[in-house]
C-alpha cells in the first residue's frame, strides 16, 4: 500500500472517529429537549374520552413541533380514577381525564354539579362553569396541587338493572344498585329507596354478571362501550345527573412544559370540544341502537316523580360547610 493511501486511511478513520461522539451528543441533546408526559383515564376503546385523549395527544405533538409527547393509559392500566388523582398530585401521573365522582373527594364543591335534575344538557352545564362557578372550582383544585386544563363531558347518567322494568322509584326497592364512590349519587339512589355498592368500573361487568349488584347507573356512551346491556337488559331513561370529565394537570406538569403550556393548555381545549361533540353524538347514537335492540328493553320513566323523590339531596347538601356553593351552583343552573 503506498504512502499516499496509508495517509488518506488514517484521516478518514480519525475524522469518523470524531464525527461519532458529536452524532452521539447530537441525538442526546434532541432527546434531552423532549418532554414526555403521561395521560391517564378510564374509559374503554371507541369511548369519546378515548378518542379526545388520542386527539389531545396528537394536538400537543403539533402545536408543540414534538418538543412534547404524551404517553396515553386508559381503560385503567393506571388504576381506578382515584389513585390516578393521587398519581396526579404527586406528580407520578402528568394529565388525567378524571370522573368528577372521584375528584369530588379532593374538591368537595365539585359534588354540587352532580345534584339531581340540575342540568338537562351538556350546553347548560358548560355555560354555568363558564362564569363564576368554574372560576371557583379552578381556584379549589389549584389549591390542592391540581390544574382545571377543561370540563369534558360524562354526559346524562341513566339507570340499567337485570331484575326489572323501572319506571318509578317505588319500582327500586329491594335493589342493590351499583354507584362510583360519588357522595352526591350515593345520597341520590338512596333518596330513590335503592341500596347501594361502590364497585370500580374495571369491574363492574363481572359484579353484574355475578349478581353482586342488581344493576348501575351511567351515561348511554359508557354502558355500551363497556357492553353492560349484556348483563343488565333493562334500561330506564332516568336522567337523573348531569356530570363533567374533570381533565386535570399537575401542577407538577405545569412547572416543567414552560413556553409550552400554552401550547397544552390550547391541545386540552381543541380535544375537549371534539370530546364533548362526540359524547353528544355517541348518546343519541347508543339510544338508537339500544331502542332497536330486541335483547334488551328500553322506558321513559315518570319523570315527576323522580324528581319529587329526590327533592330532599339538595336541600341536605345546602347544608353542609360549602352550601353556600351548592345554592350558588343551583340557582346559576336554574337562572
């Protein structure tokens, strides 16, 4: 080999070399600029919350040209929605869209939006926590280490059971109804003359199917999602709540995204009015297919008398330590 060549070997070989360690610092430093948050929730594939979770990922992707990437857990990989709230608060868990059931259990005012026949929709709830109440309820959770990003939409809660047709409260007695761990519906379906079980959602298809409970209450999106038509065959149009998907950041999050939160904070928005179109689709969707199923049975219920029953909630929760809250909540529903 000559002279020549031995040089041009040993000068390509000593530039490669040091070209490696500036590629290598190179990756480090774009991976160093990415940070990568976690999102749980508890909704099961092809729920609205779903699908908006997915969206409010991709968005920040986006609008953050990949400088944030968010993990997305649901259907409980995380755990139930309460130990995703303590994640949340310890800073293990960066986002989650959260059951205002069990997020009334670090913000008790956050109950009043659940009082019976409160809200007939989803535009009338979003209109109250558009004023002074949501200004409340963000200040409540920030003091608990937990940011409001938007209000999602569980949508209207209504009654399915195994044993029979309901129609009035007196057609409860004797049944065991499943509830999340929510004071408000606890207090309701007992007004209703039902006793009640508090039962994670993870496992309320077998708790039915085996019979541990008579039947449970929630909105049409989740019944069918989780396929609990198969195991309760009566459906009653109860309409009894309203109630929101708390989609909550930590503050923890917070601190570390920067420039970019409000990046996330626009994502969060975007996602959440694609979550609540769908949620609204979804129910009239999910009503139609259930009414024109033969294996189970759908009713309107005597809608008076529900409310008559269950008249006494609201007076009880005007008296505890944030009743003024609650009165505040109703009339601004009822204005």
């Amino acid at each position: 080999m000559s002279l020549q060549m031995n040089r041009r070997l040993f000068l390509t070989t000593t530039v490669c070399a040091l070209a490696a360690p500036a590629v290598v610092l190179s990756s480090r430093s774009a991976n160093a600029a990415t940070t990568t948050l976690t999102l749980g929730h508890g909704a099961a594939p092809g729920n609205p919350r779903t699908v908006a979770a997915d969206k409010f990922a991709e968005l920040v992707k986006q609008k953050t040209e990949g400088r944030v990437q968010i993990n997305v857990a649901g259907a409980e990989t995380l755990g139930s929605d309460s130990a995703m709230l303590t994640s949340l608060r310890t800073g293990a868990l960066d986002f989650t869209a959260n059951s205002q059931g069990a997020a009334s259990a670090i913000v008790p005012e956050l109950n009043a939006l659940g009082l019976p026949f409160l809200f007939e929709n989803t535009d009338k709830a979003m209109a109250v926590l558009g004023g002074p109440v949501g200004a409340e309820l963000n200040k409540r959770f920030e003091a608990v280490g937990v940011v409001p990003l938007d209000w999602w939409d569980n949508g209207i809660r209504h009654l399915t059971n195994s044993k029979r047709t309901v129609t009035s409260p007196a057609d409860l007695a004797g049944m065991k109804i499943r509830t999340p761990a929510d004071p408000m519906t606890i207090d309701i379906f007992q007004a209703l003359g039902a006793g009640t079980e508090q039962i994670a959602f993870g496992e309320l298809y077998i708790a039915l199917q085996q019979g541990v409970v008579d039947g449970q209450e929630n909105p049409l999106a989740n019944i069918e999602s989780s396929k609990l038509q198969e195991v309760n065959k009566f459906i009653s149009l109860t309409a009894h709540k309203w109630e929101a998907t708390p989609f909550l950041m930590s503050k923890i999050a917070e601190a570390r995204l920067g420039k970019d939160l409000e990046a996330v904070r626009a994502a969060a928005k975007e996602a959440g009015e694609l979550q609540r179109k769908l949620s609204n689709e979804k129910a009239a969707e999910v009503l139609d297919k259930f009414k024109t199923n033969s294996a189970v049975e759908v009713v309107e219920v005597d809608h008076a008398a529900f409310v008559k029953a269950t008249a006494s909630v609201a007076d009880a929760w005007k008296k505890k330590p944030f009743g003024d809250f609650v009165a505040q909540v109703e009339a601004a529903a009822r204005g």
